[in-house]
C-alpha cells in the first residue's frame, strides 16, 4: 500500500467526479427504471415490448458515449496542458458523429421497425408492443444524442453537475407523465405503452432546452456558440478520428452485442419470462453500479489530466491508486445488487412466479460478475483510453464478446438447451474473463501515447 497516493485533493477530486457522474448515472437509469416499474406494472407484455425497445435505444447510447468519449480523451489533455483553444474544434466534430450516428438509427427505426424488432423475438404480442413505443420514441434519438455530445464538451473541462440537474428534471417530468398518461389519470385516457414513450420524448427535450441554456448564459471557459461549433478547423477532425474511432467501434460492438444478447434470450423458449427477468436484472445492476460507471469516468478526467500536465512522476502512484479504488467499488457494489434480489421480486409483484425465479437468479450472476466489471471496466474506459490506447480496448472486447462469450451462449441456448440462467451467465462471463488482460496491460505502460499536438 506504499504506492497509494497521500493527495487529499486527488482524493476529495475523484470522490467529488465519481459522486458526480453517479449520480448522473443513476438519475438516468432511473428514467428507465420508472418506465420499466410503471410499464411492469400496468402489463408484462408492455415491459417485453419496451425492453426490446430499448436495446436499440441503448445501441444509441453506447454509440454517443464512444462519440463522447473521444472528446473527453483529446479534450482532457488540452485541459492539463491549459490549451483550451482546440477544444471547440474537437467538439465540433464530436458533434457531427453523435449527431450523424443518432440521424441513422431514427431512419432505420422510422422506416424498418418491424424488420429491427423480429431479430430480438418472434413473440406476436411483445412485437405489436414493442412496434407501438417505437414508432414514438424513435423521435428522441436526435434530441438525446446532441444532449450527450453537449454534456461530454463540458465533462472535459472538469464540468459535471449539469449532468445530474439535467437527469433529476427529467426523472421528474417521465414519472409525472407516466403516471398521466400511461395509466389515464387526469382526465387523460390510457395510452400504456404509448403513454410511457411519449413522456420520454418530452422529457428528451427537456434536457436539450436546459443544456442549452446552460451553453448561452452560464458556462464561461469555452464560450460555446453554434458558429464554433459548425465552422472547425478540419485538421482536428483527423485528429478526433484517430483517438475516438477505435472507441466507437468498440462501443458499436459493445452496444450490437447488446442487442443480439436480447436475441438469444427473445428466442429461447417461453422468452415471455426470460425477457422481463433479463430487462429486470440488468436494469438493477445499472442502478446499482453507477458508482463504478463514475469512478471510471472520473478516472478518465483525471488521469488525461495528470498526462496532460506532463506528471510522469505521479501517473504510476496514480494508476495504482485507482485500481484499488475500482476493486473496493466492485466488492461492495456486488454485495447491493446480491441483496437487492428480495426487495426487487415484491417490487414486480406482477410477474409470474417462473419469470420471478429467474429474475433472482439472474440478480446472482449479475453481483458475482459485477466485481470483474467494476474493476476492468474501469481500467479499461478510464485508464487505457485516457492515455490514448484505444485500440487495445478494441481487441480486447471483440475477442471476448463475439468469439467467446456469445458462441458459447449460442451454443448453450439452441444446441445444448440449458437452462436460462446457464445462457446468462455465458453472455456476462467477460466481464471476470478480462480482468488479468486489462491488469498486465495497466501494468505495461504501453497504454501511454502522444495524442495531443506538441
């Protein structure tokens, strides 16, 4: 333990950055929590449908966060160094991608919604619902992503608590219009899961409009206009590229695997109870392990800040420090979600005793995995990717998710026919599997590259 810092303000920085994010975080799983309670509540197959719904939704968003990524990557290191004047270009192009991307995903869910949603299940009833609350809440993939992009220009100048604003105003107005609109209270008629969709695309533009306001008369380092924005210095969009590709596609994968995940399990026999045990216990380890999610955000910050300023010295005290941090996050957010298993199931009071049982059994997998995930992810997303060494990241995640964990799900599900839980744990068991690699990598140091201009 020699080699842990005795920096308090490193200390007090990366709890006030991790409390920060994770409560950012969590504000903004728990709009997805709300749906999932209020929709569960009000029908099963609403849940099922919404669930599948929000796999696409969720691609977007591993999308955009890779987006994002880059730009707190290069702009972290501006920051360090104290050279903000690159930042806005770097934005700019972010900007562009997110945006782009988000353009993409509306079209394919405007014009192909049906087509999108039969790979994930072959459940009549969850497609027609699923069908409904996609053909509104594709409408937020734009709004969302341009949101992201501004949130992730502020984050790499140190600015986190607009996050968390944003999400508990949105928290606020989706329950309120759940409560409306789903369940036709107010004098408003019943419109289930139509209901639950269009109190997310307001909520959406709820988020926009504040971020904005904040941009125009609030945030003074940057000065953010729309004309810095649009008209960038296009040699920084190489530049962008270099850093953010690699953690676009790696993102891209991450957030596919997502979906075909979902596909295993939609396509299983009896997916009625398998779907909700899935979208329950996955969003029950979003809640609870957005501390971990922080501190790798938090990691990032500072570590793309400790490089920028050229603290050869400290980085190594540094990146030993925060391994630690992530290991003790990881046992004691594993432990919440292991003990959230009874208060959840009388929570979905609703659900069959079939999809109930299999719910907890997927809460264990889940609190024993989520030591390995609070640790490599972290590692990973805050320490790699901060020194600029995206492309190990890439590998690494390609090899697990698509040669080792989703074959043997595949295989588990359709040949072998074990039971469900046995496939679930084939489709998480990367996150324990990664965690040596990410650990000799750590310890390298050929994660250190030059990515800022000299």
């Amino acid at each position: 333990m020699g080699r842990m810092l005795r920096d308090r303000a490193f200390y007090r920085m990366f709890a006030v950055l991790t409390l920060s994010l994770a409560l950012q975080n969590l504000l903004t799983y728990s709009v997805n929590l709300a749906d999932n309670i209020m929709l569960g509540r009000f029908s099963q197959d609403a849940l099922s449908g919404a669930s599948l719904c929000n796999q696409l939704q969720f691609f977007l968003q591993m999308l955009v966060q890779g987006v994002g990524e880059g730009v707190v990557v290069l702009g972290t290191r501006y920051w360090g160094k104290r050279e903000l004047e690159p930042v806005p270009h770097i934005i700019g192009a972010g900007v562009r991608f997110g945006v782009g991307i988000a353009v993409i995903l509306f079209l394919a869910a405007l014009f192909f919604p049906n087509q999108i949603l039969r790979m994930m299940s072959r459940d009549a009833v969850i497609l027609e619902q699923a069908a409904a609350y996609l053909q509104i809440i594709c409408f937020s993939y734009v709004i969302f992503a341009l949101t992201n992009m501004l949130t992730a220009s502020l984050r790499a100048i140190g600015i986190v608590k607009l996050g968390y604003i944003i999400s508990a105003s949105t928290l606020c107005i989706n329950i309120c219009l759940n409560y409306i609109l789903i369940y036709g209270n107010c004098g408003v008629p019943a419109l289930g899961i139509r209901g639950a969709a269009i109190a997310t695309l307001v909520s959406r533009m709820a988020e926009l409009v504040i971020v904005v306001w904040y941009l125009r008369t609030r945030e003074r380092t940057l000065c953010l206009t729309v004309r810095k924005l649009l008209y960038i210095d296009g040699s920084y969009v190489r530049d962008y590229i270099t850093v953010a590709l690699p953690v676009l596609i790696t993102q891209a994968l991450w957030g596919f695997s997502s979906i075909v995940q979902t596909a295993v399990l939609g396509n299983m026999q009896d997916a009625g109870r398998i779907l909700p045990a899935n979208s329950i216990s996955v969003l029950v380890f979003q809640i609870l392990s957005v501390v971990g999610y922080g501190a790798a955000s938090a990691a990032a910050i500072l570590t793309g800040k400790t490089l920028g300023e050229g603290r050869k010295d400290k980085i190594d005290r540094t990146v030993f420090t925060l391994q630690v941090l992530f290991c003790g996050i990881g046992v004691v957010t594993g432990l919440l979600i292991w003990m959230s298993r009874v208060p959840v199931l009388r929570i979905y009071d609703t659900l069959s005793p079939e999809a109930a049982g299999l719910t907890g059994q997927f809460i264990t997998v889940l609190a024993l995995t989520s030591v390995g995930t609070c640790y490599q992810m972290a590692a990973d997303c805050g320490i790699l990717r901060a020194g600029g060494d995206t492309r190990f990241a890439m590998w690494n995640n390609m090899v697990f998710t698509w040669l080792i964990c989703l074959p043997c799900a595949a295989l588990s599900a359709f040949v072998f026919h074990f039971s469900p839980v046995v496939v679930f744990f084939c489709l998480k068991m990367d996150q324990i599997g990664k965690c040596p690699i990410i650990f000799l990598r750590v310890c390298s140091r050929k994660w250190i590259k030059q990515i800022t201009r000299t």
